[in-house]
C-alpha cells in the first residue's frame, strides 16, 4: 500500500474554522480529502466544481480532465447535509470527455434540483474512477475517527465498503475493531489474535502471496489522523471546533498499490467540556467520618431520614456526641440533639447526610458549602437531572464549586438520586431497614462495590450476604459532584484493596478515559478491576447517519477501551456477580496457568464443560494422576480429565479423586461438580425426622471435606452444585467456608476463565 500525501495549504485546524465561518457543521467531501491528506493518506485526484455549470469547462475541470487516468471519470453533487445522494441522482460517470461531463453535469444539476429541491449544492466534485484490487478482504476498509462524550477520541478500522453492517453481523461484530489513539498497533495486534475476521486484511492467503495490507503502516495512518485531529477536542482552550466524527468509508486498495481514501465525512460542533479535579482525599469522611450531621429525618414517623439517623447512631467509627440531626422544631429524635438549622453547628461535620427533597436539598447544601460546615455530603434524594430538572442541580455544582476556593477545599458530594454508603465496620446510610437487607460478616476487606444504582448495589449485597461483604458499597447515583473515575484513583491509592466492582449506568464526560487510564495502572500492579457497563442499545437515528455509529455505539467503545486497559468486563449482570465472587473468595490462589482439571459424577457435566471453557484449556493428566483415579474410582468411571466419577463413587472416592486432581503439576485450576441427588455422596443437611444419616456439618461429609481440601491447596477450586433448594444448605456450607460455588457448570468455567486470564 503506497504511504504518498497530498500536500495541502490549509491546516485542519483552518478547514474546520472556513466551515464553521460558512455556518456549517459538516466538512464537504473535498475538505475531508485535504484533511486526509494532510495525516498522510492517499486521495482520489480530484477537482471542485463551484456553482452550477455554465456553458463551458472551467479551466480547472479541463486540466484535471487531461490529468485523470481512465476511460471515464465520477460526479458527485456537493450538498451539505445531503446524505444518501445516489438516491436523489447525485452522483454518476461520465466519459473522460469534456463534452460528455459538461452534459453529465448538466444532468445532475438538474435531476438533484428535481428530487432534493430543499438541498443547498454549491457544486460539483468530479474524482477518478479507482480500480480495486480483486479478490482480497482488503479492497475495501472502513477507518473513522470519532469524539466519544466518555472516553474521548477512539478510532475504528474494520472490513468496510457498502458490506459494512453485513460483515458486522455475518463476524458478531469481529470485522471491526475500536482503537485507542497511542495503541493502535497494541489494539490491532490483540484483536487479530482473538478472531479470524480481521486477518484477512493482514495475512497472506491463497489469493494473495503477500498480506494485503501492513499493520505498521495501517497504525501509522490511524494515529496520524488521530494526531491532527488532537487539538480539536472538547477540552480545546483554542476557541477551535469540536470534531466530533470523520469517518472514511471506503478505503480501497487499489491496483497499482495505492490506498486511497475514496469518501468521506466529517461533523464538528463546538462542544466543550471542562475538567475539574476534586478533594479526592476527602473521600475518608465518607468512609469512616467521625462526626456526622442528618437533614430529613423525622420526628413523627419512620422515613429514610430517621432510618439512616438511627444506623449512624449505631456507627462504630462516629464519636459519642457527635452526631446531630436538623429539624425546625424537635429538640431531640431517638436521643439525638436536633439543631434547628445546620447554622448551629459548633465544629465542620465530617459528614452531611441529606434526605430532604430536592429544592430543600439545594438550599441545604448551599448552605453546608457557604459555611464550610461539611468534608464531605451524601445526597440522597432523585429530583435533578434525571428527571429533567437541571437547574437545582446546577445551583448545586455553583455552590460546591464555589466552595472549593475556601482554604479547606470545601466538601466533597456524593448522589444525589443514590443511597448512599455501607462502610464495614463503620456505618451505614441505606435508608433500609436491617431485617430487610441484613449484613452478615463475611469475607471482602479487599474488595469495593461501586454502583451507580442503589437498587443494584442492594441486590447484590442481598444475593452474597454471609458470602462477601465488601470492605465499602457504595452508590453514586446521578454524578452531581463525584464520579466513577474519582472512586477509582481514591483506591488506587490504597493498595490494600485487591478487587474494585463497578455498576457503571453512564460515564461522566470524558470520565471514562480517566477510569480507563486508572484502571490499566492498578491492573498493571496485579490488582483487578471489574465492570458492568450498562446501556447496551441501539442508537436508533444516529446509527443511520454513518457507519461508525452503527458499529461503535457508547457500550463497544467503553467494553473496548476498559477491556485494552486491563479491566474485565461483565456483559451480563450474573457475570459481574460470578466474577465479583471468585476473584474475592479466591484473591489469595491466582492460577499459574489456564490448565483446567473437571470432576464430575454425571456424563452430561462432563460433556457440557467442554463446550463452555471459555478459552481455559483442558489439563493433561500425568500418568500417575490417572493411575490414582483409576485406583479410587468405580471401574466404570471414566480416569481422564473431564473425570466422570459416575453416580456410583461415594463421598471417599470423589474426595480422593478431587486430590488426586490437586496434586498433577499440570493442573492449574480445579472445577468439582458433584450432582448431589446421588445416595452415595454426604450432602444433606441433618433431618430430625429420620429420613436419613446424612450430616453436612460432620467431619468425613463432602462438605467438610471439601473444604478441607480447598484449605489446604493454593490453586483456585470452584464447585458447581446443579439442584435445587434442598442442596441450599451445602452450597451455604462450602461458600461461608471460601469456596466459591456456582448452580451452572457453565457459569463455573466462565468464572475460573476471567481469573486465569
């Protein structure tokens, strides 16, 4: 592929300033090819062709008519916002010829004027007409550039031309891949790895001797286009545009070698987004205050107010006398001094608690920030912007804004629309009562549950209770003042903190490049962050306007760049549940390797895992680890991994077998998955009744002896139990005792997988 330029007299900066003097948002495709030009790509020759034709050439047309190659040449009308115009008769060929173009233009004018009468066309663009390469992939490719509102520029490459979405749908999406400016050769080199689709353009084959394009060369247009474009981003100080999208569809491959950027558009706006940084460090008082201040409680009745007042009351890190509530006239609320405004306070709390609606709320915080009264605020009421009522909550970010000129930096706020934080061992502001949402002790020191949704953070506080119990939950809600990215570089500076969990509904603006950057340095460091991004929808009107919205809505552009930079991303809620469960019971057993061993007393188990291992790879046995099997088992077992232990095995044989399996040096990771309906295995819970002898709770039961097992291996050891509610009992056993356990053998293996990549 040729790497020759176009030169060009106009800067990108100076196409997108003309356009925008013109009152336009969108640059004609002849700007684009300047701008193409000027990163280093390949352009058709080309000429402009202003106003409507005449009578003649003009002597422009004439000189790139001698110029061109070719029997015939193409014409497209320049209209602004005329998207599909070959359907409106915009665009044609005409022999190379001047008489023949003049009438072909003449044409087009005409037809274009008939169909699309509301179009502006300023003119004409005659082109070469390229010759592709045959038979290869590469002839045609899609390349954009696009501003994501979260994570700001990315940049797309991918099998293009008008196959585009059809590709995308016939590879699952493999045809294309998002880029990081700075990695595109790392983000290409990863996805050729992990699907066919895209080595097509980057590999020989039996077409084609030599591969039909360079990935060096192909990063290095990428990053060029990403480089130029640079300062016209959201965050310029420059009074530059915005661009927000250039997308360049197709880029073919052309007979004589060229790669020739063969359409193009571009839009821009003058979108800005200012960056503020936060008191991060005040994020302690919302972990362990030790003073505390409540709006909202009531003296009368039982409301989210009074309930959080009364878990703040039972705070193992507030001091005694401490704690007050507001409320205009009691004296006191459940032995609680009440003030009848936050005026009275004698001393800056270390937390404000406020749980008044939302104009109240305002005025609360307005005041807790004018006073320098608060470290830190947790909002809890909805009523701003999600609801359509902004300005409260931007008289909201006015006061903390301003707040953060005082000598203290004023407060931090977390919400509102959230519910705040469970700090282990310190308090909790869940307006929930614990017969309702109890926390049992459990492991999770090393683990933080950030969620953006309360309702979500609870049901998973509900569905591992007495499993894990984080070290912090907390819920953010609508981003008033905190964000994703500031709870992350908070515990990046805590490297106690093994596991962060984040329910991310929606990222700030250009939140996520700084949770992304944040995030590959505390992977980097051995640590583990895993994502829920939620939000995986069609984009509707705007996929319709160009490819690259079509192929790289918000939820691929953030699956992409937070996978690239090392966090593992759920793309179902109960992945994000599995995995926030393995990688916190097992923290201290990463595997060695992806060599996974499987024993099960059931055939199908067997047969199932096999087609679900999620790129883990089945361990070869050593012969001495099959002789040991052979040894304890029924001699209808089945001694190979996947081990088939049969229904006949009691619980002495599936336990020898299970270490057996431990002990082979080629074994990296243990999945057991004993299907317990079976009379040969010790599983149930005592039954005073009689009915049985069973005893989980008995030394020699496979229970106790699976847990004895897992204390005493470091590789990681999952168990699946595939039955229903009688086996609830086990299944609590083994989890209140580390083992991680799964209801689906499926789930199991995709678990296991996430922590051995």
């Amino acid at each position: 592929m040729s790497g020759a330029g176009v030169a060009t007299a106009a800067g990108p900066a100076e196409i997108f300033l003309a356009a925008r003097a013109g009152g336009r948002t969108d640059l004609l495709e002849h700007e684009v090819y300047a701008l193409l030009a000027a990163a280093g790509f390949d352009v058709p020759r080309h000429v402009f062709w202003p106003g409507a034709p005449g009578e003649g050439l003009p002597g422009e047309v004439r000189d790139f008519l001698t110029g061109a190659t070719g029997d015939d040449v193409i014409l497209k009308i320049v209209a602004p916002g005329l998207l599909h115009k070959s359907d409106v008769g915009g665009v044609g060929f005409a022999p190379r010829e001047p008489r023949e173009v003049l009438k072909s233009a003449h044409r087009m004018f005409e037809e274009t004027g008939r169909r699309a009468s509301g179009a502006s066309r300023l003119g004409l663009l005659l082109l070469e007409r390229l010759a592709p390469e045959a038979a290869t992939a590469a002839a045609e490719v899609l390349v954009s550039f696009k501003q994501d509102i979260a994570f700001g520029p990315v940049l797309l490459f991918g099998l293009g031309g008008v196959l585009t979405e059809w590709y995308a749908s016939l590879s699952g999406g493999a045809s294309t891949v998002i880029l990081q400016p700075g990695r595109v050769a790392e983000d290409l080199s990863r996805a050729l790895a992990k699907g066919p689709a895209l080595r097509l353009l980057f590999e020989p084959g039996r077409l084609h001797a030599t591969a039909p394009l360079s990935l060096s060369a192909v990063a290095e247009r990428l990053e060029a286009l990403a480089r130029i474009l640079a300062p016209l981003s959201p965050g310029n100080e420059s009074g530059l545009p915005t661009v927000e999208e250039v997308e360049v569809n197709p880029v073919i491959l052309t007979r004589d070698g060229r790669w020739v950027a063969a359409d193009g558009k571009a839009r821009f706006s003058d979108r800005r987004v200012a960056v503020t940084r936060r008191p991060l460090e005040k994020i302690e008082k919302l972990l362990a205050p030790r003073s505390a201040v409540v709006f909202g409680a009531s003296a009368n009745e039982i409301n989210p107010g009074r309930i959080i007042l009364r878990n703040l009351k039972a705070s193992e890190t507030i001091a005694y006398g401490s704690l007050r509530a507001v409320h205009p006239r009691a004296e006191t609320i459940d032995g609680v001094p009440c003030l009848k405004s936050v005026s009275e306070l004698a001393a800056t709390a270390d937390l404000a608690v406020v749980a008044i609606p939302a104009v109240g709320a305002r005025d609360a915080i307005r005041d807790l920030c004018a006073g320098d009264l608060a470290r830190a605020i947790i909002l809890i009421p909805g009523g701003f912007s999600e609801t359509g009522n902004r300005g409260l909550e931007d008289d909201i970010r006015a006061a903390l804004a301003q707040s953060r000129r005082l000598p203290s930096g004023g407060p931090v706020l977390v919400g509102g629309n959230c519910l705040g934080v469970v700090s282990k061992h310190a308090y909790n502001t869940f307006f929930l009562p614990q017969y309702k949402l109890p926390f049992h002790d459990a492991p999770g020191d090393r683990l933080v549950a950030v969620s953006q949704s309360g309702a979500y953070l609870v049901s998973l506080t509900s569905n591992l209770d007495g499993i894990v119990f984080p070290r912090a939950s907390i819920s953010y809600g609508n981003q008033i003042d905190l964000t994703a990215a500031d709870f992350l570089e908070y515990f990046e500076m805590d490297p106690s903190v093994r596991v962060l969990a984040f329910y991310v509904e929606g990222f700030a603006p250009l939140d996520g490049a700084r949770f992304a950057a944040i995030a590959r340095r505390i992977t980097a460091a051995g640590r583990h962050v895993l994502v829920y991004k939620a939000g995986r929808t069609a984009l509707g009107a705007q996929a319709a306007r160009s490819h690259t919205a079509a192929l790289a809505g918000d939820w691929e552009i953030a699956r992409a760049l937070l996978e690239g930079a090392g966090a593992i991303v759920a793309v179902t809620l109960d992945m994000f549940e599995d995995y926030v469960k393995i990688f916190t019971m097992l923290a201290d057993r990463l595997p060695s390797g992806r060599r996974l061993a499987v024993l099960s007393n059931a055939g199908f188990e067997c047969g199932a895992v096999l087609d679900r291992l999620y790129g883990l790879t089945p361990a070869v046995l050593a012969p001495g680890t099959k002789a040991s099997l052979a040894a304890c088992l029924p001699s209808i077992a089945h001694a190979d991994n996947p081990v088939d232990a049969t229904p006949m095995a009691g619980t002495a044989e599936f336990v020898a077998a299970a270490e057996a399996l431990l002990r082979d040096p080629g074994v990296d990771a243990l999945l057991v998955s004993p299907i317990p309906v079976t009379p040969a295995l010790d599983d149930l819970a005592p039954d005073l009744s009689g009915a049985h002898t069973e005893n989980i709770f008995s030394p020699g039961s496979l229970a106790q002896e699976l847990l004895r097992l897992s204390r005493g291996t470091a590789k990681p050891f999952v168990v699946n139990v595939d039955s229903g509610r009688l086996y609830d009992d086990f299944v609590g056993v083994l989890q209140r005792g580390g083992i991680p356990v799964y209801r689906k053998i499926d789930r199991a293996s995709r678990a296991l997988s996430a922590l051995c990549a």
